[in-house]
C-alpha cells in the first residue's frame, strides 16, 4: 500500500489529506472518503486500517482529510483528545452551519483534486464516516452526487446542526449503510434510528449493535468496507 | 447440490424433511437448519435458493422440515396460501405452547438424526428462519445448545406465545443476527426491536431495511448465508 501526503489548496484554506493507493496501476479506480471521528485526524488508527482494507482487500483507494480544529489544521504542541473534542463543540455549537458548508467544500474540492490523479482518476466514490464523520460527511454525501455509496452511523437527529442534518437527509439518495450502536450515550439510538429513517435513499439499511459509542465490533468494519466494495465495483461485480 | 427427501420418526409423528449437501465428500461439515415461514413449506423457493446459496457457496449443508399444518404434514390437495395461514394462527392462538414444545422436539430429532449421516457428521450448526421460523426457531436455539450461530427476524415480542419468547429469549447464547422490516405490518418494527433488546446473546446485530414484512432485499439473503457462514467454519477461517 502506498501512503501520500497532500494539501489542498482552497482560497486561504489549506486542507491537509492522506491519500491510500494500491502500490501500482492506473486509474480508473474507486475512490472511497474517510471522514474521522471527533478528536482523531486523517491519521488515526481506524482510519488508516479502514483505508488498508479497502486499498488490500479490494484494490479501492482511500483518501482522508483533517476536520475542523483536527489534526494537522492545529498548530502548536499535539492537544489532549478531551480538548480537541471541547473545541470542535463550540464550533459546532457557535458556528456549525458555516463549519459545514467550510468542511463540504473543503471535501469536495479534495475530491476534484484526487480524481484528477492517473492513478484514482474519475471512477466511482464512496464515504465512510460515523460520529462526527457523519455530522460533516452526511452533508457532503448530500450534496455531492458523485458519491454512490455511503457508511454513516453513530450520529443522530440532534445537536446545534440538527436542522441542517434534517433538510440534508433527504437529499442522501445513494446507497446507505448506517450505523447504530444501541447503548450509544452520546448519540441516543431512538435520534439515531429517527436520522436513518430521514434519509433519502430508496436502498439504506439500520445496522445496530450493543453497545456504547465507542465500541463498533471488528466485523462492522469488515462488513461496511464489502459492503462499499459491492457498490463501488468498477466492473458491476459484486467481490465475494 | 444433492437433494434428499427424509422422514424422522417421533412417537407417533412423522416429521417430513428435506436435506441439501454438496453432491460428494464426507462429514463434518457445518449444517444450516431452515425454518420456513407462514403459508411456505421446507419446498419454498426461498429455502432452496438459501440452501443452495450454503451448499454451492460455502459448502454448508442444510435441512428443512415442514411446520406444523405445512407441507407435507397435510393429506390431501394443496391448499390455498391463505387457508394455511389461517390454520396455523388458530393454531397458534388454541395451542401454541404445545406446538412450539413439538416443534422443539421435531428440530431437535432431526437435528439428531442428521448428524448421524456420515456426510454431515458432528460439524458446527447454525439457524435459519424469520416470521414463523422465528416463531418456532426462537425456541429452538433457545432450547438447543449445538446451534453456534443463528439468523433471526420479522417477528416481534407479541403474538400468542408472546410470553413463551419472552422466556426463552435470554436463553439464546449464540452469536444472533436478527433482520426487521421497518415498514411491517404483521409485527411491527417496534415489537421486533424489543424482541431482539431480549436476546442473551452477547454478539448479536439488529439489520433493519425499509420495507414490508415480505420485502426482504436480496443481499440480506447473501449477507445472512456470509454470517452463518463465518460463524460456523470449521477451520475458524472466516470466508471473504
């Protein structure tokens, strides 16, 4: 597998990515997003192992970029996670629309970036994101309909973007598969199912487990990256 | 695929099955019992296409027995769909603890008898049945400790044996996969969700799609054989 570090420029913002590639051949190839969870980055461990099984077991490149007050986008010293999370609060809370609109753009010009690549080129595209990879990445699923599949979960009808996540959902039309965890304290499952119900999609699916927020078992990522792999297949054929 | 036609005898019960293998080769192998549903029999085509979907697939065999005023546990001409429904909810409504308790027993001797076949041996077992196969299968794994691994679904914590599944619900230990048709008319997704809440399995997953009780999308059929057949490999390995 082949790592890559890229920034993209748009107007004063620089977004800085990772991007996952098989280590040879050409594009087209399918592309898929992973959008991080609140105080993790374009580095954490889920998602790096989230982009080698795509990237290993299906030939699929995976890219990521920082949210907002994530990752690279800081300066200064690594912050404490419980820190990190505290600040995204209060920009989600004082500014959430606009750090909406900022992070879909931000994606979206990603997007165009990659797919201009030899080696990803203009092949399907997909998003993995749950928790705040779904408060950010449900409206770029929304409105990018390049995306033709998507992972989404742990995030509910609730909190200050509520009213934008709830005029967005309908708009999500591509295949969905979406997460529950059923014993969820920071994202209750009864907003959480009221969130998928919302969505758009003729094909969606309600994937629940016990458990709370943090405790997505092993096979929900095996399932989630076959499942991205059977829609996003070049070919039409789904892998086995 | 090998089809065999068996009876097993209990007491003065004849217990009509069907068993599917792969056309050569020894036991052990996994072994999928299919509980039809309401109005079907162990000749359904969703139940050769799922036991052909375990043979050919993954090289699991699978067995299917009529239920009770199904198939060929009836004399005389086929009878309507609907008078087969009715039947088996008066049934259900008289007596259904005591066909539930003779349901359990018939699985349970035909689970007996099958393994006693030098092609199916002492493998691992797994459960395969939603709406009335959740009825009388609930019970069955309940009530079965051989069984490893069990799909579940399209029933809900309601109906005449509504406290008998209440009973036995704790006592399903195996790793569960429960299906809901959130748009279900016959048990509402509601009931359902509580049901599967009661489960004692501590590894079990909720996989809820929108849609009427009868509109189960085709990839559940393939992701349920996948779950069976990861849970139930005898060398550990999980398939791809």
């Amino acid at each position: 597998m082949r790592q890559r570090r890229f920034d993209v420029r748009r107007g004063d913002r620089r977004v800085p990515g990772l991007l996952w590639t098989p280590a040879a051949g050409d594009g087209p190839r399918p592309l898929v997003l992973l959008g991080h969870g609140g105080s993790g980055s374009k580095r954490q461990d889920c998602v790096v192992a989230m982009a080698r099984r795509l990237v290993r077991g299906y030939g699929i490149a995976a890219a990521a970029i920082d949210g907002p007050v994530h990752g690279a986008r800081r300066s200064g010293p690594p912050a404490p996670p419980a820190l990190v999370l505290a600040e995204f609060a209060q920009l989600w809370a004082n500014d959430g629309d606009a750090m909406t609109d900022a992070m879909v753009g931000d994606w979206r010009a990603t997007l165009d970036a990659l797919r201009s690549l030899p080696d990803i080129g203009s092949g399907p595209v997909g998003w993995w994101g749950v928790s705040m990879g779904t408060i950010i990445g449900l409206p770029v699923v929304a409105a990018d309909d390049r995306i033709g599949a998507a992972v989404l979960g742990l995030m509910g009808l609730t909190g200050p973007t509520r009213a934008r996540i709830a005029r967005d959902s309908p708009n999500v039309r591509c295949p969905v598969l979406f997460l529950v965890q059923w014993d969820d304290r920071t994202f209750h499952h009864d907003v959480a199912v009221a969130l998928w119900e919302c969505l758009g999609s003729r094909d969606k699916r309600l994937v629940a487990h016990p458990g709370e927020h943090g405790d997505l078992p092993a096979d929900a990522f095996e399932n989630t990256a076959r499942f991205l792999a059977r829609h996003l297949a070049l070919d039409g054929e789904p892998p086995r």
